[in-house]
C-alpha cells in the first residue's frame, strides 16, 4: 500500500455510536475498520437524540455534527422527508475545505450529492437498502393509518429522488441484489458485504434448549415475524421459545400471553442479546422485507449454533449454505423439531468460520471500499 495519506469525509445520518441498530452498526464498524487501515476519516454526523461521542475520536482525524430540523413543515417539501431534514450549508462548507472524496451514508445523506460545488469531487453512496422498497413494504405492515400515509408517500418521493445517484461514481450496495438493482440503473453499483461487530465466531457447540427471535419490535416488519412465530410456528409447539426486543406491541404482548412455551422479554442490553444468542439451539429469524441485508443474521451465524430462516431472509447472500431455509410455516415447524435433536458440531464451525472470514471480513470489505475509493482514473474501478 501507498505511503501517501489517504482521507475521506464520511456522512452519517446519524452518531454512529453506540452501534446498537442496523445502519449505524455498519458505520461504526466501517469507519473503525478504516481507520485500522491507515485511512484518515473525517466524520460528519446528523444530529437528532443522541449524545455527541468521544469515544469516535479514536478512529477519526476529525468530527463535526450538524443539526437535523425534524420540523413537521419538511413533510410537506418536494423531497423526501429522510432526506430534506438531513440539509447543511455549514456541512458544504466542511466538505470544500479540502479535495478528499466523500462517502454519503444511505440516501439520506444525499442532499448535496448533486451541488454543482461537489461536481470534481469523488462521490460515494453507501446504499441501506432499495429506500422506496423498503417505505413501501413498511407501509404495508403498519397499521397506523397517518404512519402508513407517510410511509407511502415518503416511498413515491424517494423513487423520484433516487435519480440523485448518477451523481454518484461508486455507488457500494449493501447485497447483491440492491448492487444489480443500482448497477441496471446507474452502471456504477459494487457489492460492498455489512460492517458488523464480529472479528470472529463465537459459537458453542452441542445443544441449546430453545429457540431465539430478536430485533426491535416496534417496527412493522420485525413485529409481523415475531407474530407469524408466535402465531403460526410456535403455535401448540412443545420448543421454547424467547423473543427479545425494544418496545413490543400491544398485539405481540398479547399472542405471547395466550402461549406456556414463549417468552417476551423488552429492552435488554446489546451484551444480554449476544448471550441469548450464544446460548440458543435455534436462532430462528424469518423475515417479510426483502431489502439489503439483515446484521441480526450475520450476528446469528458468528455466535450461535443453527440458523432457521425463510427465503427472504437469505436469497442470494451468500449465507444460504450456512443456514436451515423452510418455505413456509410447516416446514419451519418440521425442521425446528429435528434441529432441536441435532447436536452443532465443530465441523460446523468451521464451516462458518471459512464462509464468514472469506466475504464478510470487515477487514476485507474496508480493502474493498479503499481500491474502490483511491483507484487512480475514472472507469478503472474493479469489480467485486
């Protein structure tokens, strides 16, 4: 590698820290990852709730936060509300203080990736997710009328304004399917795997004596597969099973009262999560939002035994050899009776071991980011 330093501005859409919900996992852990590589990052964090971070100035050259302006008004304006809220003139000014390229988080981020100012800058979008897919498919599981009205619009503006991309040399797509989505698109789309917390596995083999569902369940589609368990897989099942997660609704509450073999527990600890995980048979996580790629699977398969999921969960992640895939609810009862009287082996583990260490090593992927980013010349990018 080049003596010569190398920085880059980075954009978050929120303070990337504590890495506790799925974007700002993979900030953290890209931003730490890069850091590790010699490259100096200059973070620029929106601001809405949480507390300014110390502890990111040990992996950056510098940070600055800016306000967002949450103000009900920016429903009303033509572009989307993730997006409009997230506007800085002082954060143009910190990005023309210098040449360095710049990496826009999520789309969210992408309000000043058509200024003309920016126009021989070297711009790259880490894409979240197929944005106006996933507001639609959120829209689809809330029951709260206006949630659902802002869901469905917020949808249709951001399909509109995803057009912003072309602006965009690199667009670093999260799965292989978003990065054939924006490549047919915009011709400039390369698959860059999930930053996660895991250096390596740490799983148990043998038995675990019930199976595990987690993630935050005030969100429509998390709170729909915590149902379809409890409803539908679960149901007149002798398996335990716990779920756990942030503020569950009334609804869930409810189906898990009328269940003796399910238990709900809210608001643990990231540490208490991994440890359920660690100590579950089955991490059984089915999902009906078939956008990017979910860091709770990753988590499942670094730190616990057997990992049960449904299609959308796993098509065309590379992780579908390392996971027990059933169709619907039948299969998943089938083959969650027979996981439970099988014991994970330590060849198991090293299975997962070569699998995870050889596309989701955060080392690998920052390499991956770094070519992609200081490649000399325009159309010299390679491909992944």
């Amino acid at each position: 590698m080049s003596s010569i330093e190398r920085h880059i501005h980075i954009i978050s859409f929120d303070v990337p820290f504590p890495p506790n919900y799925g974007g700002v996992i993979d900030v953290f852990f890209k931003v730490k990852a890069l850091h590790t590589k010699g490259v100096k990052v200059h973070l620029h964090c929106f601001q809405y709730g949480r507390e300014k971070a110390a502890i990111l100035s040990k992996y950056c050259e510098s940070i600055d936060y800016y306000p967002r302006n949450v103000a009900k008004s920016q429903l009303f304006m033509k572009q989307p509300y993730i997006v409009i809220s997230r506007f800085s003139e002082q954060l143009l000014t910190d990005l023309l203080q210098d040449e360095y390229p710049i990496l826009f988080e999520g789309i969210h981020t992408c309000n000043l990736l058509d200024n003309e100012k920016l126009a021989d800058r070297i711009k790259l979008v880490r894409t979240h997710n197929i944005e106006h897919d996933y507001y639609q498919n959120l829209a689809k599981v809330e029951s709260n009328i206006f949630k659902r009205y802002y869901f469905y619009n917020e949808a249709n503006k951001l399909e509109t304004f995803e057009s912003v991309l072309q602006n965009a040399q690199i667009i670093a797509a999260i799965s292989r399917n978003d990065t054939s989505y924006f490549d047919k698109k915009y011709g400039n789309a390369f698959y860059i795997p999930a930053f996660h917390s895991n250096e390596q596995t740490h799983i148990n083999p043998g038995k675990g004596n019930f199976a595990f569902y987690h993630g935050n369940l005030a969100i429509g589609e998390n709170n729909e597969a915590a149902l379809y368990l409890v409803n539908e897989v679960f149901n007149n099942l002798k398996v335990p099973l716990i779920i756990a997660g942030s503020r569950p609704t009334s609804e869930l509450r409810g189906a898990v009262a009328r269940k003796n073999n399910i238990t709900l527990i809210s608001d643990l600890t990231t540490k208490q999560i991994h440890q359920l995980i660690n100590d579950a048979h089955v991490n059984i996580l089915p999902t009906f939002q078939p956008t990017g790629i979910k860091l709770k699977l990753l988590s499942a398969l670094y730190n616990g035994r057997f990992a049960l999921v449904n299609p959308m969960m796993v098509e065309n992640t590379g992780l579908e050899m390392l996971c027990e895939v059933a169709e619907n609810a039948v299969q998943m009862r089938e083959k969650l009776i027979k996981l439970m009287e099988i014991d994970f082996r330590v060849s198991d583990i090293k299975t997962r071991e070569k699998v995870l260490n050889e596309n989701f090593s955060n080392g690998v992927n920052a390499q991956k980011l770094i070519d992609l980013t200081f490649s000399t010349g325009k159309g010299l990018f390679p491909q992944f």
